[in-house]
C-alpha cells in the first residue's frame, strides 16, 4: 500500500497553498482534486499583502506577481461604480476606505489581484516543478482515521497517510462525514454568478472598476471586473430560483441590448455564514472553505484559508520530523478559528454596497461603525489573545514587523523553515540550539534595546521575547 505524510483533498487555492508549504518545509504529501484542471470561475481576486508575504516566504512572490501583471488588458484594478446598470453607473468617493488601513502596514511585498483562474494554475505548476504529487482528475472516495493515521482510497488506490488536511470547500465531504458541526448565519442574499466574455471596452474606458452596483426593474446584482475589457463576472441576484433570463438580465445590467455576450461559466452562491466548531478530528484538519464560508466582501476568503495552512503546516512538519510533541497540532484551531470567525463578522457587515466603501448611510451607520480595517483582519492579528493590535511592534503572538535591513531584505525574509532567533548586536550568545540572526541596528523597531531579542516561528509570528524572560537558558521552553 503506498504511503505519504500528509494527504491533501482538494486543489484550489489553500490546498496549493499547503502542497507548497509542506514541500518548503520538506514533508511529502499527495495532493487529490477531483477538478481535472483548475477553476473556470474567477471566484477569488485579491491577493492581500499578508498572503502575498507568505509566497515571498516560499520563493514564488515573483512568479505570483507576473501572472498577476497580466491579468489586467486595461486600466487598473479597484474602484466602485452604483447605477441603474453599467452605462448610467457613477464612481463612488473612496476615501473613506483608505482611511482603513489598506496598504498601510509596513512590508516587503505589495497587494497583488490575481483572479483565481490564473493563481491556481501557477500554484499547480511551482509544486509540480519542486517534485509535488498532485493528482487532478482524481476522488477522494472513502477514508478512516485511527490514531496511528489515515487510510484513504483515491482513485480506487488506497494510500495510507500520517495526516489528512481536508482543503475541500463549502460542502466539504470530509467534514460532513466526521459530523462536526458549525457557528452558522443564513444568506443575506442569493447569487448565480455568470463568467462571461463581452467587448465592454469602450464602456468602461477612463472608467473602470472593481465592482459596479446595479439595481433597475430587470436586474439586481453586481459586475465585478476580470480583465477591464472582455472578461467579467456578473453576479446576479434572486431570491428563491436562479434566473431562467440570463442573458436578458446581463444586457440590463450593462445598459445595452447589442452587446454580444458568451457565458463562459456559471454557478449559484450565498452569502451563508459557516465556522466549524471543531478544525481537528484527531489526524484530520479542516482548512480553508472547508473549516469557514462566508460572503466575499473584503476578500477574506481563500486569503484566510491560506492563512490557515501557513500555521498548521510548519506545525505537521515539526512533529512529523519528531521535533515536537503531538500536542503542538492542539494549537491549531485556536489560533485559527477566531480569525474566521472575526473575518465572517466583518463580511458580513460588508453587506450593503456602500459600507463595503466605508461610505455611511442612515440605513448602514451601525455596521460601518463596526468595522475594522484590514490590515488587523489579516495582518494584525494576535495569536496571544485572539485579538489584534494597532501596530506591529514584536508583541508575542503578533507578525514581526518588516524592517528593511541593510542588505535590502526585509526581517520577514530571515524568518523559516525553523524557528529563529533576531537580535540586536549585544545580545548574550543564544549557542546553537536555534538559529541566531544578528541585527547590525539594533531593536528599537521592537521596543527593545541593542541587547534584545525575539524568537520568531517559521510562521513569522513571535513566539517570545527578551524583556519577557526569553535568555539562552530559557530558550527551549519556548521552542515547540
């Protein structure tokens, strides 16, 4: 019977995300997609800076960012438009949603929009090329977990595993199998969102955006761009059955009727609200859709569940290399779970059109005054408290801040495959227990003085400090 480490179901965005991560720690892995190639529907978009610092952490930023540069024929990405339909639309003020900490958090790397039909094709490629087993076209059907490890049959082929990392969306089988439950909310709103292929060059001219509002007597819905000429998503809104007047619905959303449309591909969606109550069952772990859902306003989405294999797969590499106890795997869903749960509250008061844009209104005052930016959504946050803090300064639990070094890195490049050490110039000798990078400038970024220093997870999180008892003769207490 063949064997690997760790078993990945499902090939989109975080389980890509996971194959590369295991590989960069080097833990082998069979990764199963029953898709035989990647996503027709460019579902996920935005890349934020956090994620984009985790491939940078991997060596693929600027494999990313090259695919990314050409996902645009025209104009730029952002902006919001509201009208009648696409023609009549006008541009939203935005300054308001500047004021919510996009961009604003130091780092090395910068926001990237790469819709998903071009990420996960890229991903798919580098893990292929690093030696990845990915296995498209082919099912998970059947699997038990015991406490040893996982016995699955894939393809009719039975593979035993250490660990299952179950990455298989909002349905999840393997979730449903296990019967663990979840915090839900029902649907605000009901989506068929429609790919298709329409000249709207001329159209959006001088005038292109990121999503277009639309609301007349034949549709309600949204546009959102793809590529700012022929591509886009429509997203068009009903209530209890998807449209049988597609195409009548999509010509009122642009304004014109002699626009020739082919619809590339479509699905149905919601803006349903899942965290699951449990993220392990033993030597299973959720990730991804399969562990959280919820509306995409903000681009939490694929950007949290990538997130999420970033913390669970140095964990598995640590205790499968016998470097750390089990027990370390515990640490997981509790370092995870909240940050869903935070990211599906923001979403969710996202709703409405104009508090997406931060833009108040008497029906929409109370959930713009509850949002928070999104630097502390997915940059901030700390695993310490489950909360998040105004700015990154070496807190434990929190990323450690970038801070470019004379060199041109940044820190975050010093950070993996193990967990290191930063410190200042006069820091006592740590020995050779952990790796030692010494900071020719000090710590003061870090509130600490040229004697201080911080112990870094490969995740990039700090783990300790040294005016919180960190020393040489402490150090492996912190270590995992």
């Amino acid at each position: 019977m063949a064997r690997t480490s760790v078993l990945i179901v499902g090939g989109g965005l975080v389980g890509l995300s996971a194959a590369l991560m295991l590989q960069y720690h080097g833990v082998d892995f069979v990764l199963v997609e029953r898709r035989t190639g990647a996503s027709v529907l460019p579902r996920s978009r935005g890349v934020h800076i956090r994620t984009v610092e985790m491939f940078r952490q991997l060596g693929i930023e600027n494999r990313v960012q090259e695919v990314a540069a050409t996902a645009l024929k025209a104009g730029a990405f952002g902006g919001a438009r509201h009208g009648r339909n696409l023609i009549d639309s006008e541009a939203l003020d935005l300054k308001n949603i500047h004021k919510m900490g996009l961009g604003l958090d130091p780092s090395p790397s910068n926001f990237c929009f790469c819709p998903q039909v071009l990420l996960e094709p890229v991903l798919a490629d580098i893990a292929r090329e690093r030696g990845g087993d990915l296995r498209f076209g082919t099912e998970l059907t059947e699997f038990t977990a015991g406490p040893d490890g996982v016995t699955a049959t894939i393809g009719g082929e039975q593979l035993e595993a250490d660990y299952l990392l179950a990455a298989d969306g909002t349905g999840s089988p393997i979730r449903t199998k296990l019967g663990i439950t979840g915090w839900t909310l029902p649907p605000t709103h009901k989506y068929l969102n429609a790919f298709v292929r329409a000249d709207l060059t001329e159209l959006v001219t001088g005038r292109t955006f990121s999503q277009c509002d639309i609301a007349n007597e034949v549709v309600r819905g949204m546009i959102l761009a793809k590529n700012n000429t022929d591509e886009w998503s429509f997203h068009l809104e009903y209530d209890d059955t998807p449209p049988d007047n597609v195409l009548e619905q999509l010509h009122a959303a642009i304004g014109k009727d002699d626009v020739d449309v082919e619809i590339l591909a479509s699905s149905t969606w919601d803006t349903r609200v899942h965290v699951a109550d449990e993220y392990r069952r033993g030597r299973v772990f959720l990730a991804g859709d399969a562990a959280h859902q919820r509306a995409p306003w903000g681009g939490y989405g694929a950007n949290t569940g990538i997130a999420d294999v970033h913390n669970l797969t140095w964990k598995l590499a640590m205790v499968l290399k016998g470097q750390a106890a089990p027990e370390l795997l515990d640490t997981y869903e509790p370092e995870r779970r909240p940050r869903a749960v935070l990211a599906a509250q923001q979403a969710r008061i996202r709703t409405d059109f104009f508090a997406r844009y931060g833009i108040e209104t008497p029906s929409n005052a109370a959930d713009v005054a509850q949002q928070i930016d999104t630097g502390a959504i997915m940059s901030r946050y700390n695993y310490a408290d489950d909360g998040y803090v105004d700015a990154l300064t070496g807190q434990v639990g929190t990323r450690l801040p970038h801070v470019e070094l004379p060199d041109g890195r940044s820190t975050l490049d010093l950070c993996g495959p193990e967990c290191v050490v930063i410190a200042g110039p006069d820091a006592p000798d740590f020995g050779d227990t952990v790796r030692v990078h010494r900071i020719g400038n000090g710590m003061e970024w870090a509130g600490l003085l040229a004697d201080g220093a911080l112990l870094v997870r490969p995740d990039q999180h700090v783990a300790a400090r040294s005016d919180a008892g960190l020393t040489p003769g402490t150090l492996t207490s912190y270590l995992p």
